[in-house]
C-alpha cells in the first residue's frame, strides 16, 4: 500500500495536506514546479533555444534527426569539411574537378569573337531525396543530381561541336541563380528529406561548378574572359531566422572565388552579392538576376512588379528560378524574362503547383544588337540521353 503523508507542507503553494504526494498537494503543484526548474537550453541538433530539464534535443523529431546522423556517419554517408591547416584546404581544392568530365580533344577554334555564351545554373538542390510516392522509389538524391551535372557538361561539349561553334564567342558568363544546395532549414520536415548533410552540400556543388569552368576554358582557349554571376537562393540559408549572408549558397560562391584567388587565374571573375538580387551587363545589356519572381507572367500583380523592376534597374533581361518549371516572356519590346527549371523535374513543389517539368537548365548566346542569338533548353534526365 502506498504511503500516507500526514501534516505534509506543499513546496510548491505551501498548503498542509494530507496524501500521497511527498512533495506537492497535487499534480497541477508538482507540474508548475517542475516548469519552473526548466532551463534555457539550445537543442544540439537544430540550435533552437528551448526550455528543458535533463534534455538534449528540443523534441522528439530533433531527436530522432540526431539519431539518424550518427547512423550515416557510421555507414560513411555524410563528409567532412573541415580543414586544420591553409595547406589542407588548397590542397582539398585543388581536387575539385575530380568526377568531372574532362576535355582531352583538340579544342575549338573561333574568330574574332562577337557574342557571349551565357549559362544559366540553379535549383540543382544538390542533398535533397525525393521518393515517388506511387513507387516508393527513389526519383532523386545525390547521386542523381551529380549525374545530371555531369550530362550537363557533357552536352555543353555537344552544343559547342554542333551549335556552338558556328558562333564568334568571346566570353562566357555562366549565372548561379540560387538554390544550388538543399539545405536543411527550408521548410519544417527538411531534415527527413536530405541524404547528405549540407557542407558535403555545398563541397559537392562547388567541385562541379569548379570542374564546368575547367573545362569551358579548355573547350574555349580563344575566348580571354569567363565569368560567373551569383546570388543565392532560399534553400541554403543555414536558418530562418538568420541574416541572408548565412546561406549555403554563398559558400559556393566564395569557396570558388578563394579557388581563384590562390590560383591566381586571370581568365575568370567573379560578380556575387549576398541578397537575392544584382544586376550585371552582357554586351552592352542590362541584367537582371533575381532567384524568386513572379511564376505567373500575364497576371496583373506579377506584371506590375516586373514592371516596376524594369523602371528601377531599365534590364534588358530578367533571369529568374524558384518555380522548377521553365518559362519565356516578353513583357515589353525592350525586356525578355527567362525562368529557369531545376534539376530535380518532379517534386512535390511543382507537382503542387501545377508546374511539373523535366530536369533541364538555359544556355543562350548574346550580341551587342540582339538577346537571344539562340536558346537550347538542355534536357539532363538520363533516359532523355
């Protein structure tokens, strides 16, 4: 039979009660008190504060999360990126090509050179998994995604043997228009959907970026200058609730530019800010790259916004991605808007707005008289091939 306590003072409302409580009067007495004792703690999964007691994670699912990393780490699934030394880190960079397709042929010859190669690069979410939920297979992930990237030089190197080269480039600007890496603070349940944490992330990402210009400089020796154009997206931000300088993206960014620094490579540059919007010029054009606009270009809401960028900045072109889906307008004479796919096709994003398309990413030409001299949509799905 349980104890009794008799003349028993309640610590928490300091009542004479009679019962089985050691403590408290009641439970409402014991559950108050021991709110109180909670501390302010930061979860050692998502960095949130919370208020605990004897706890490590702010819920169960950060739990859960932390559990499931310590599992990958054991089966080698998520890299490290951290460097103790300056020698370390160039000599990790210096690998960055690796797995990239490289260009051993002899390499195009052009003439003078009157028109600028432009590439156009983002929503690669590099980590993120989808799982087709009528299958339950595995649509992509990864290893998908860095497959892709790879039939993306691949058919570069196609286009400027076929297309290409019956043009007179002199430059190249390849623009990183955001969301290049998954992240994992985009939405809630993120966490459950990546398969790579987010420095192998962004590791991943600037190898292939790094490989692409390798070989666009060996494809092209004539042409003097590549350069890259960047703003980040809304994946790679490491929080919610963090200034937009934290985000994944611009990792990439200065992880390439440092890269070029140590190198000391006088045929590229870079252009990059950390807010979602800059603007560049390509032949005497304004530019305009933005990660998110409008998707709908004929509504009168998304044209009054267009419409009050082309007051602000007078482009000539606006770039933009986000949706997943590829889209072409001409909102004025004087102004075309190119929206860029992903590499991912069908996820649940575009599935929800009725946008679903296949994996592919821009290539276009310019000249001083006209944009564009010529267009190619790049399939990049591997039974496209």
């Amino acid at each position: 039979m349980a104890k009794i306590y008799k003349n028993q003072r309640c610590l928490k409302c300091g009542k004479i009660y009679d019962g089985r409580g050691a403590k408290f009067c009641s439970a409402m007495c014991a559950r108050v008190a021991r709110q109180d004792e909670k501390e302010n703690k930061i979860c050692l999964y998502c960095g949130k504060e919370y208020q605990g007691r004897g706890t490590k994670f702010c819920s169960p699912m950060c739990s859960h999360l932390a559990l499931k990393d310590i599992k990958a780490k054991k089966e080698n699934r998520v890299g490290e990126s951290y460097f103790h030394s300056a020698h370390e880190y160039y000599t990790h960079l210096k690998e960055f090509g690796k797995g990239i397709p490289t260009i051993s042929r002899k390499s195009i010859q052009h003439n003078t050179g009157k028109e600028s190669l432009c590439i156009l690069i983002s929503d690669t979410h590099i980590g993120k998994e989808v799982i087709d939920s009528i299958t339950n297979k595995v649509i992509f992930d990864s290893k998908i995604g860095r497959k892709r990237l790879n039939i993306f030089t691949k058919k570069l190197v196609g286009l400027a043997d076929k297309v290409i080269i019956k043009h007179e480039i002199d430059e190249i600007v390849i623009f990183l228009a955001g969301d290049l890496v998954e992240g994992d603070s985009a939405y809630e349940s993120i966490k459950s959907h990546i398969d790579i944490e987010p420095t192998l992330q962004a590791d991943t990402m600037a190898r292939v970026i790094w490989g692409i210009l390798i070989n666009l400089h060996k494809l092209f020796p004539k042409v003097k200058l590549i350069r890259l154009v960047c703003i980040p997206g809304n994946h790679g931000l490491v929080s919610r609730h963090t200034a937009e300088i934290n985000n994944w993206d611009n990792v990439i960014h200065l992880q390439i530019k440092h890269l070029l620094d140590i190198t000391k490579i006088k045929w590229a540059k870079m252009e990059y800010t950390t807010q979602d919007i800059l603007v560049t010029e390509v032949k005497g054009h304004k530019i305009l790259l933005i990660h998110k606009a409008p998707k709908n270009f004929d509504s009168s809401g998304a044209r009054n916004k267009y419409l009050g960028w082309i007051d602000s900045y007078k482009p000539n072109l606006i770039l933009t991605a986000h949706w997943h889906h590829a889209g072409l307008s001409e909102l004025t004479d004087k102004c075309l808007v190119i929206c860029n796919p992903s590499l991912v096709g069908a996820d649940s994003l575009a599935v929800r707005l009725g946008l679903s398309s296949q994996p592919r990413q821009w290539v276009f030409g310019i000249t001083k008289k006209r944009i564009p001299t010529f267009m190619y949509l790049v399939d990049l799905k591997e039974e496209l091939q």
